[in-house]
C-alpha cells in the first residue's frame, strides 16, 4: 500500500554526507515508499560515497556558497526530470576551528558563513527550483534543531543561526502561497548521533544528558526524524505548512526529571 503517495514522485535530497546522515536515511524511506530520488552533495568526494550506497541514482554537486553552482544544479536537475514533487534541504555547516569562544565573541566571518550556508541556502534552493516544484503538492522539508531558545554554549552561534532557518521556513511559505500550494516545514530533531554533530565541541555530554531528559531514557533515532520528514513531503500531510516538527522524545517537557535533579535518591 502506497501509504505516503509518493511512488514515481521525485524527490531532491541535498546533503547527504554518509549512511549516518538524516538526508540519506530519508532517501532510504522515499525509496522505499517508490519515490525517484535525486542527490546533491557537496563534493565529488560525497558523490563518490553516495553512489556507493545508492547505486547507479542521478547526484550533483553543488557548492552552495556559490550562486553560479547553484544554479548549474538548478539545471542539472530540470535536465534529468521535469517535475519535482518535493526537496529535503539538510545543509548546515559552522566553523568551530577557532576554538570554544563565549557566544560574545563569535568570529564574524564564521557567524556569517553558518547564515549563508545553513540559512540563506533554503533561500537559494527555492528560488531555484520556483518553476520545477509541483504547485498544488509540492513539498519543501528543512532539518532544524528541536528548540533555539535553549542557550547551550557549545552549541554556541548555530542556535541563532537555526532560528534564522525556523523563520525563514515561515516566510517561504507565506511568499510561495502568492502563486503556489507548494509547502514548506521543518523538521526538529533532538540531539542526534550523526558526523556533522560529532564537529560540536562537547556534543558526548549534552547527547548523553538529554537522553537521560528523554521520558523513555532512549536518545531520538535518525530513522525517526527521517521518517517525519518523509510524511512532512507527502501529501498526507497536506494540512501542515509553515510549521516546525519536534521531535525530542518528550525531552522539552522534562527538564525537572526526578531522576536528574536527585540521581542518588
């Protein structure tokens, strides 16, 4: 049963990085429920990667700090299909090389770059595909953070930056609803076990904390932000636009965690 309607729809996923990635374990959901799935990676490195694990699947690369390969992608992909029924936008990148600094003295070239590539790139990524996107059930799903108001310190300039993209989903939507039903979501995951995660100075600790903060004491799986982000692109969900999904196992609602505030009680 075609649950999700997704089968022979196409499906763009951008930025895969490896099997741990929650891009490719959504292509791994949309292909599974017969979507045609096509990649944009930043490298050939990664293309190399994706085309081991995905086989003989169209994928591009595409530096999306660059307007000019922004575009080339745009026409790569009208080239290889003539409709897109929805985009998964996992794009995020900060520079941490500096080192561990008070939010204070964030680095401007870095907070700058984290907008550009992390925010600005949703941007980008629909103005490009504006006319390739079905209009009455298009799909657009970004990956986000399951809260921004939380002033985690070595999360450090990446919380802002995150709230950009959780407004910019809003302000997408609205722009698109003057000519379009195209939709636009996030999906906003806890914290999760991935490689762009392992960039983050001290992620161990908070990972191994808000699991503990999870009312089921298991940290949030990728396969299931995948899966979210599968119904966010199908039109099963049709009802739901200019939202933001969180998915944190019911981590926000339990901070005063008895078990935490009194571990030897």
């Amino acid at each position: 049963m075609d649950f999700l309607r997704l089968n022979d729809k196409s499906v763009l996923v951008i930025g895969v990085a490896n099997r741990k990635s929650v891009a490719w374990q959504t292509a791994q959901v949309l292909s599974e429920s017969g979507a045609n799935v096509l990649y944009s990676v930043r490298s050939e490195e990664r293309a190399a990667t994706v085309r081991k694990l995905a086989g003989d699947v169209p994928v591009f690369v595409c530096d999306f700090e660059d307007p000019e390969s922004i575009a080339k992608l745009g026409k790569e992909v009208a080239a290889e299909t003539d409709q897109l029924h929805g985009i998964v936008h996992s794009i995020a990148f900060a520079d941490y090389s500096a080192g561990w600094l008070p939010f204070h003295q964030t680095p401007r070239p870095a907070f700058l770059q984290a907008v550009d590539i992390s925010c600005y790139s949703l941007i980008a990524t629909a103005e490009t595909f504006r006319e390739l996107l079905e209009p009455e059930q298009g799909s657009v799903v970004t990956i986000s953070i399951s809260t921004t108001r939380m002033a985690a310190e070595n999360y450090g300039y990446m919380a802002p930056v995150k709230a950009a993209l959780d407004s910019t989903v809003c302000f997408l939507a609205k722009s698109f609803s003057d000519f379009s039903n195209v939709r636009f979501n996030a999906v906003c995951p806890g914290l999760l076990k991935t490689s762009a995660s392992a960039g983050i100075p001290g992620y161990v600790d908070s990972y191994l904390f808000a699991e503990q903060a999870t009312l089921r004491k298991r940290a949030v799986q990728t396969d299931e932000v995948a899966n979210t982000a599968a119904f966010l692109l199908s039109p099963r969900s049709s009802g739901i636009n200019a939202q933001g999904l969180v998915i944190d196992a019911g981590m926000s609602i339990n901070y005063f965690d008895r078990q935490i505030v009194s571990p030897d009680s």
